[in-house]
C-alpha cells in the first residue's frame, strides 16, 4: 500500500504525535521508508509512523479582521 506514495510529497506523523512535511516518499520496504528533504535524507523505520497524510487541496486560511 505504500507503494503507491513513493514520489509523492507526505507528511509523516510519529507515534510521539511529532511530524514531518515538505518532503518526498523516495522508497519503502517492509522495514524502512526513504524520505527526502531538501536539505536531508532520512531513512525512518515504519515501526515508528503513526500516519503518512497527502495534501490533496491547498487549505483557505480564514480572514481574520476587524470592523470598526
């Protein structure tokens, strides 16, 4: 299943509820995914992640103003 991610920009959740975004799913295997950034590389074991998530939709941030 994972599989079908690799290439695609993911957003890993931990078990420790940390995460991290802005990089590509480069491999996966039964032990370990590749996950690439632009200034590292980072070999993650799945025993670890909690969740990968895809972006599938730029979110609109709410307008935050005041009337006066």
């Amino acid at each position: 299943m994972l599989e079908s991610l690799q290439g695609k920009e993911v957003i890993i959740t931990f078990l420790d509820g940390a995460h991290i975004s802005g990089g590509v799913l480069e491999q996966v295997d039964d032990k370990f995914v590749k996950y690439r950034t632009e200034y590292q590389e980072v070999y993650i074991p799945i025993s670890s992640i909690r969740t990968l998530a895809i972006d599938t939709k730029e979110r609109q941030r709410p307008r935050v103003g005041f009337a006066i």
